[in-house]
C-alpha cells in the first residue's frame, strides 16, 4: 500500500463498509452517517459509495475498512484503504466450510 501508507497532515479519513470488491485493487466502500434534519431536527442517515484503491487486493465484502484521502488515480477514484478494522465474519465462515469440505474429501478417497 505504497500510496496509502504516505500519511499527511491534512488527510480525511472515513470508516465505512465494502460492498464491492469485484475489481482489481479496488473496493467499493459505503459510508454512513447521521446528519440532523434542518426543518425538522430529525437525525437521519445519509449514505455514499467511494472508490478506494486496495494494492494487495485485501479486503472483501463485508469488511470494516477505514479509507483515507489520496491524490486522483482515476476518474472515481481518489480514496486508498488504510487498514482493515474488522474482517468480514460471513467470509471467514465460508472459508472454514470450504477447508472442511477439502478435508472430508481427500480422506475419502
């Protein structure tokens, strides 16, 4: 993460949730936030996707990712992962599946 391990001064920084991770070293990350109603002093969440670079191709869908602010490296593009706050949990069950499914299979014949 060459890119994103530059840390400087005036960086936003966001946490947000991937949705996406179908292309290569990029993740869709969905950010949620609170905002209060200017009429009617409601609090009401707001949502917004960013493109974030991902160099290693790390992160998959569901995990708790925090991006931060980087120069423009495509037209959509201008956020890179800093770190993976908390692995998905539905992945890392899927993974223990298909490892015991492996198992079961090669002692099988």
């Amino acid at each position: 993460m060459g890119i994103a391990m530059k840390e400087q001064k005036n960086k936003k920084m966001k946490v947000g949730v991937v949705v996406s991770s179908a292309m290569d070293k990029t993740v869709v990350v969905l950010v949620e936030r609170t905002v209060q109603h200017p009429v009617f002093k409601k609090y009401v969440r707001k949502k917004r996707k960013f493109m974030a670079h991902d160099e290693k191709n790390e992160c998959k869908q569901g995990d708790k990712v925090e991006i931060m602010e980087c120069r423009p490296l495509s037209k959509h593009k201008c956020w890179c992962v800093k770190n993976i706050l908390k692995k998905s949990e539905l992945m890392s069950e899927l993974s223990e599946e298909v490892l015991n499914v492996e198992v079961v299979a090669d002692n099988q014949g």
